[in-house]
C-alpha cells in the first residue's frame, strides 16, 4: 500500500475519492490552455473542437493527478 495517497478526502462531512479533485484539476487546466488558444488563435488548427477539448482534459487530468494528487 501507498502511504502517501489518501484512500479518500473529507470536506464537511462528505467524502471524496482523489480521482474526483485530479478531474477537476485537469477541467480547469483544460479550460484555461482552451481560452489561451483561442486567444492566440491556434485553435483553429484544430479539426475538431470539441474532440481537442476532450484531449486536453484527459492530458490535463493525468497530469494534475500524477504530479499533484500522488506525490
């Protein structure tokens, strides 16, 4: 077992799994790298919008979660 990961996080009496924060995590990161794209135009490159936001959401999400969640 993992030492250092915590099973499950309470806030106000309410529990919740890691994987639900490196989810949020990862949405706000994704929106945040989307608005700068759209800022400086390169997300025109994209074929499909909605598919590249996805991408960026799930790259985001593992990302947040191995380097912030899982130390």
């Amino acid at each position: 077992m993992l030492a250092g990961v915590p099973s499950e996080v309470q806030i106000l009496g309410v529990y919740f799994p890691p994987l639900f924060f490196a989810i949020l995590g990862g949405l706000v990161c994704a929106i945040v790298v989307e608005r700068l794209l759209n800022l400086t135009g390169a997300s025109r490159f994209f074929w499909h919008p909605p598919l590249a936001h996805a991408a960026l959401w799930l790259l985001a999400t593992a990302l947040f979660g191995l380097f912030i969640i899982a130390p």
